[in-house]
C-alpha cells in the first residue's frame, strides 16, 4: 500500500493572468456519477455551482465509461439514484423493459443515460457546467478557495467557498495536499480479517469496456496488434479452454454475452473471466503516461472483440455505432475500479459493514449498499498469491458521512471512490449506486456548509440527514417498508439513534438488512438502547417483551407530557390500540420518534458518540 501526503499545489505563477474571478457557493471537479448527483442537488437547495468535467458527458462511470448495467441496491432505490432508475424506466416504458441482461435488474444505453442526467442538470438554474475543463491549480484562503481552470486556450479563475472532489481517480485531493492510500491495507492497520498481511500497491483491474451492436452483416475486425487468443482462451465455455484456472462457472459464448444485453440489440462487453479487464495502475502517472497504459487497455479489448468474432463466430457483432462521441466507438473514459483513498476523518471497512453495531459510526450514515464485496485481480501477474475476494459475502450496509472528509483541508469534500475506505470494503463502496448516493450526500454537505458560512465538518450530522430523508434517501437500509411508506422516515431515524437496531444477514447472492417492524420488541434490547441515549434516566427492569402500556411508561420518562392512547395512535397512522397486548418494533419507533424526538433530541458527533453526555 502507498502513502502518500502531498505538498497543495496553486502557486501564484500558475494562478496569474487568468480571466475575471467568478465566485460560487460550490465548485465541483468531475461530472461523474457523484459530481453530477453532487451538483443537480446543491443547486436544488439553492447554492450557486460550478461543476467542471473533463469529457462532454456527465455520469463518469454509468455512461461515459459504459457500465450501463446497474450493480446492487434494486431494492434500494432512494433519493437521486431512484430518481435515475424512474427517469431510465420512463424513457424504456417501465422496469421491466430494463432487465435486458442477466448481470443487473437495471440496463440501459449509455447515451441514454447521459441525455438523462443532462436534461435533469440543465432544469437547475444556478447549477452551470463547464464541459471540456480540467483543474490546473488550487490555492486555499480565508473562507474557500482559489481555483484555475483550463477549458481549451482559455483559463478561469474561480473562488468557491467549498470544493468537492469528484474525479475518478482523487486527483483533486492530492492536488490539495491531502494524505491518502493506494493498494492494499495490511491486516493489522485495517483489521480486516481476510486483508493481506502485508499492505501493497495492488489496485483492482480497470477495463475498456465496449458497447456492441448486433448487425445483419458481417462487422469483423483486421487481427489487432498484439492479439494472442489464449488471452481469452477460458472467458466461456469453447474448445480453446483447456485448463480454467481461476475456479469460476464456465458460460456459453451466447450467454456471456447476454450478461451484458442492453436495450435495442446492444450488449456491454465487460466481462470479469478472462474477459477484458486489464491490469495497470495508472493512479500516480502523469496525463501522457495515464493516456499511454490506457490505449494498452483499449487495444486489450480490441483483441478481445476479435476473439469473440473470429473464434466464437460471432462476425455479425461489432462496435456500436454512434454510442459515444469518439472517433473509435469506444467509450470516453475507462472504467476505474479502484482510486486513491484519502485519510478521512473516520475510515469505513469490511469488519464495519459485517458489525456495523461494533461501533457507533452507522449513527451518521448517509448512503446504504447491498453489493458483495467484489474484487477484481485476475489480470494481475500475481492475482492467485492476493486474497480470495470473489463476492465476499456481508449484510447490506450504510456509509458513515465523515468518510468524506478529510483529515487536514477545510472546506474540501472528497466522494466518488476516493473516499476514506478501506482497500477491500472498496470493493463494494465503489459501485454506481453508491458513488451516486455519496455524491448527493455531498451535496448536501456542501450546500448547508456554504449557506451557513461554515465548514462542512461543523455541519452536523443530523441536519445533513434529516435533509437526504427529506430528498428521499436510505440511511439505514432496512427492506422493510418503501420510502414512500408514511412510517419510512420514522423507522430510519430510530434506526439511526440505535433505540431498535436492523439485523443483517446474507442469503445466498442477496445482501440484506431488516428493522424486523412486525416484530415485538424484547426488553433487554430495548432497555440497552433506551440507556445508550439517555445514560441519566433510570428506566428499571423492563418485561421480557414489552406491551403498549410499558412502553408509555418507559416514554414518559424521557417525555413527561406525551400521551399514548387510541387518539394519539390514530394520529401517528397506527392500527389496533390495546394497551394490553405486545407493541411491534414498528409501532414503538414511531411511538419514541413522535413524542420523544431522540434523533434530533440526542445530538452525535462525527463518530456517532453522544454530545454533552
């Protein structure tokens, strides 16, 4: 594993003779997936935002690198993620329309996806977009920063009072000096069981991935340079495999590539088994070395097109046309599994989204997944000496919110994958729901941060989540009912108190947690979150399952004046008043959530450890 602190980089020589300074509450680097969420949702709470991207699309890795097929969180659609997938089903006429392929539940067209993110972007008025612009230098002042941008021949000089870093790559965090990570912990830094011993500089495989088309002629490509077949001898079931090694299910040529099957005739080629991933690591090459190892890549899948064409017979299947705005048909940017990982306030692992109640960071949570831990390595020339990490079981999991902030550099939020993560949990984190729901956390952050004149680490941590709950979003992920359920907010805002704590588990592909509503609620574990909130109370022995009535009780004690009877139960939206009988979990959250308030009553820290305690 690397480490690395850099010196910040804005000298006044670079940041000289540049054109008139224009000022925003928000300046974001990078039009991907968390840029693009980051900034349509600032602009929707009324900050003014530069979101500057490199490429002439917006969505990073959902489009413009071509991974069209959604991974994880089907059942988690919340906030500006679920707003995509209802925008992507309109456009295909309904949910059904998109499950195309077998990879996902969720598979689209990459422009299509682009055109969508572009027309929701361009409804934002005080959202602008500077496309084609890169960030030269940076310069930290009172109150913000100093930024240079290049678009063209031109330059800009721009002061934001908050910057977020949503590059692919966490370019912007190291140009700002913050420290971060690159490869793998070793066990004993990350505790993580299934770590390494030792830490190294091993990323995940990137890949070019292709968009094809199924033509009614013949589309073959000349045998590119480089071209050796046993490279993809064992990617499926043919005759050349004699001898797959890396223990995975052999499919039919056919059935690989419909893994990939996008809406009209189209296919995603980004196939992990000994398909066109490729190993490079690129993250601290400078932009001719980065262009160099990637056009390797590209011709990578090049050879891999041939392969399937001229020995699996499919010559009727080439390059989409028109897909993407580039002279060769292939995507704009390369599929970046793994980033630069700062050192952020509180770092999120394997160990925590197993036993998220280890500790109290699942308080501040702020995005939820659902993915297995998946690594991606068989392309490295070592790939059987590194840890078994092929879908790594783990229970549904929610992202703490200081994983965003770095260590050192006020007014500076980090999202996409550079994030404060460990190495192998990354492996899920870094997935397009995720990436989305971070950046519209971030947002968030940024926005209050700014219309206060503070710093986004001051913000406090209630305030950033009563607004994403507000947006729709998931803090906790519980299956348990809908976001549009009337009881939805309630459930994730005692959950995330820990009065009542979910229950994860794993069955079979499906990473879930459960708040268990319909169930009673046991006394001991009722009584273990009553006195974690309210240490000063005496609430005394409490019945092994507690009734309606004992719940009133146990109320009262932390608010003298609420009243649980059949008036107050209609009014919360509850059924069956009986003050006799067993209260379900459902039914005591939002009891406390209404009349004791313990979520905005009870105020946490960054860690998820009360205040003023």
């Amino acid at each position: 594993m690397l480490k690395r602190i850099l010196p910040i980089l804005g000298a006044a020589a670079l940041l000289a003779g540049c054109g008139t300074d224009a000022r925003y509450d928000l300046l974001i680097v990078g039009g991907g997936a968390s840029g693009t969420a980051a900034g349509i949702t600032a602009a929707r709470m009324g900050s003014r935002v530069l979101l500057a991207e490199e490429t002439p699309w917006l969505g990073g890795m959902l489009t413009a690198a071509g991974v069209s097929a959604i991974d994880g969180n089907h059942r988690l659609q919340g906030g500006f993620f679920g707003e995509f997938c209802d925008s992507l089903a309109a456009r295909y006429g309904g949910p059904d329309s998109l499950r195309t392929g077998w990879v996902s539940n969720v598979l689209f067209e990459p422009s299509v996806g682009n055109a969508i993110l572009q027309r929701i972007a361009a409804k934002q008025k005080t959202l602008k977009i500077r496309f084609g612009t890169r960030l030269l230098a940076l310069a930290e002042e009172p109150g913000g920063w100093r930024a240079t941008l290049v678009q063209g021949r031109d330059t800009l000089t721009v002061r934001a009072k908050v910057l977020i870093d949503a590059t692919e790559l966490g370019d912007v965090a190291a140009l700002a000096g913050v420290g971060y990570d690159i490869g793998m912990d070793a066990r004993a830094e990350s505790g993580e069981a299934i770590a390494p011993e030792a830490a190294n500089d091993i990323v995940q495989d990137l890949t070019y991935v292709a968009i094809l088309q199924e033509y009614d002629h013949d589309v073959t490509i000349p045998e590119p340079e480089g071209y050796d077949k046993s490279d993809f001898a064992c990617s499926c079931r043919s005759a050349d495999c004699v001898n797959a090694t890396h223990g995975r299910v052999l499919w039919s040529p056919r059935e690989m590539l419909d893994y990939g099957k996008l809406p009209n005739g189209k296919y995603m080629l980004n196939w992990p088994i000994e398909g066109n991933d490729y190993y490079t690591n690129i993250i601290e090459l400078s932009p001719a070395e980065r262009a160099a190892e990637l056009e390797k890549a590209k011709q990578f899948t090049r050879c891999f097109i041939y392969y399937i064409q001229h020995e699996l017979g499919f010559r009727n299947i080439g390059l989409a046309k028109g897909e993407f705005p580039t002279g060769d048909g292939f995507p704009l940017i390369p599929y970046h599994r793994e980033s630069r990982r700062i050192h952020g306030r509180v770092r999120f692992t394997v160990e925590d989204a197993k036993n998220p109640y280890r500790n109290t960071l699942y308080r501040t949570g702020i995005a939820v997944g659902d993915y297995p831990v998946d690594h991606h390595h068989q392309r490295h020339p070592q790939w059987q000496s590194l840890p078994e990490l092929h879908f790594h079981p783990i229970p549904s999991y929610t992202i703490p919110l200081a994983v965003m902030l770095p260590q050192e550099r006020p007014n500076l939020i980090v999202t996409e994958k550079s994030v404060s993560v460990s190495n192998l949990v990354n492996g899920t984190t870094r997935l397009q729901p995720i990436t989305l729901e971070l950046g519209q956390a971030a947002g968030v952050i940024g926005s209050l941060a700014a219309a206060r004149n503070t710093r986004p680490e001051l913000v406090p941590v209630r305030d950033v989540q009563r607004e994403l709950l507000a947006q729709g979003c998931y803090l906790l992920p519980y299956l348990d009912l809908p976001r549009n359920d009337v009881h939805f907010a309630a459930l994730q805002r005692i959950g995330a108190t820990g009065l009542l704590r979910g229950v994860g588990t794993n069955v079979g592909w499906s990473n879930q947690t459960w708040f268990h509503a319909d169930k009673n609620v046991a006394g001991g574990e009722l009584a273990e979150g009553l006195r974690s909130l309210y240490p000063a109370v005496d609430f005394g022995t409490l019945s092994d399952t507690v009734t309606v009535a004992e719940a009133g009780e146990l109320l009262r004690r932390i608010a003298p004046d609420a009243k649980v009877d059949a008036r107050t139960w209609d009014a919360l939206s509850l059924t069956d008043f009986d003050p006799g009988r067993k209260i379900t979990r459902g039914e005591l959250a939002v009891l406390f959530d209404h009349a004791a308030n313990p979520f905005d009553g009870v105020e946490i820290d960054l860690c998820g450890q009360l205040k003023n305690q």
